[in-house]
C-alpha cells in the first residue's frame, strides 16, 4: 500500500506545472456552513500539491440558485449573467470536486439541483470527487444518492475513491477531535493527488466527444 501511494503522489507531482482549471462546489443550504469550511481546507490543499491549478469557488448557499423550471430557458434575472457566469466557469473546468453536507440521510436539494441546472454538457466526461461531510457519524448516503443518480444526463465521471468527514466540527488538520482519526489527513492527500491525476489523463477524452447526438444517457 505504501508503495502504491508513493508512485502516485510523485506521478502528481511531475505534472504540478500543468495548469488546470478545478471546480469546488460546496452544496450546503447554510451560509458559513462546515462544507464551505471543508470546501476552503481543499482548496488550499489543492493548491499546495499545484500551485498553478485555477480554482472556480461556488458555494451554493451564497448564489441561492432556485430549483430547476423553464424559467431557465428565458435567461431572465439570475438565469441571465449570474448563471451564464457560473455555467462558463464549470464548462471550462477540468475537474469537480462537489462537498455535500448529510440532510436527514440525503444529499442536499442544492446539491441535487446544480446537476439539474447543468445541462449543457458543463459536467460532461469530466472526474469528479464526492467529499461528504457530517456532523455525527454518518456521511455514506449522499454518496451512494449521488453516485447512483446525478450522472445519467451530465455524463460526470465519479472517480471511483471518495471522502467522508464524519464530525466535521472536529476537522482541525494537525490537531483533530477526539472523534477524528489521524489517518484521515493523509487519506485526503492520497484521495486529491488522485483525482488531479484522474483531471490530467481524461483530458484527452473529450476530444472524441459527440454531445450534438449523444448528449443525454439512455
């Protein structure tokens, strides 16, 4: 196992002067919330494996986005500048990394409904990262909801590894709770240089991509 992880994290580090463009999502309903916390933590992290990653922060209980209607289709109000904004910044992402806060055992409305509102290919044939987050011991739900059901139109490619912050309000690197593992730092750098790997060799992909006849899965 130590084998494995030195190989990819030194792989990581021999493209850290590649620039690439990562979305982090943070799908909270609560401003100031523990996933935008998280959400801030990854970025940061991010940016210290690569310096040069150009990293789009959208936290979904600031914009308050309304749930998916036709509406959308008039591009009046919020669906005008303020959406063409957002869509154009995750179309021109490499990579997403959505953090999804635990409601009563689901993935959030808001983290639901951003996979709605991109329709347009914004996601498509690109890796994303789950990272879920809990205020007790929970967390595995909205990864498997998510998983399960998001990527049918929007062709996201979850990488297969995800990560779950269980008593978040503990999460302090270097100096967690009493309910956090030690390990856990180290299994989200392992988990991040992964997904930057993953956000670096799919690129190619998209190039054979043919959304004009395939654009929605079966």
């Amino acid at each position: 196992m130590l084998i494995t992880y030195t190989i990819l994290y030194n792989c990581s580090l021999s493209f850290g002067k590649l620039i690439m463009k990562i979305s982090i999502i943070s799908s909270s309903h609560r401003k100031n919330s523990q996933s935008k916390k998280i959400s801030d933590f990854i970025q940061c992290d991010l940016l210290k494996m690569n310096s040069n990653l150009d990293i789009f922060s959208l936290d979904l209980a600031e914009v308050s986005l309304p749930l998916w209607s036709t509406n959308k289709k008039t591009g009046e109000g919020v669906w005008g500048d303020t959406w063409n904004s957002i869509s154009k910044n995750l179309d021109n992402s490499d990579g997403f990394i959505l953090v999804v806060p635990e409601y009563g055992g689901m993935a959030t409305p808001a983290a639901k409904n951003i996979f709605l509102l991109c329709g347009n290919g914004e996601f498509a044939h690109k890796p994303g990262l789950i990272v879920s987050v809990s205020s007790g011991n929970g967390g595995s739900y909205p990864v498997s909801e998510l998983r399960s059901s998001s990527y049918k139109n929007t062709h996201i490619m979850w990488i297969p590894e995800n990560i779950i912050i269980r008593n978040v309000e503990e999460f302090n690197p270097g100096n967690h709770g009493n309910n956090i593992p030690d390990w856990l730092d180290n299994r989200i750098d392992y988990v991040l240089n992964l997904f930057l790997s993953y956000t670096h060799y799919m690129s190619p992909l998209r190039k054979i991509i043919n959304r004009k006849d395939f654009g929605n899965g079966m």
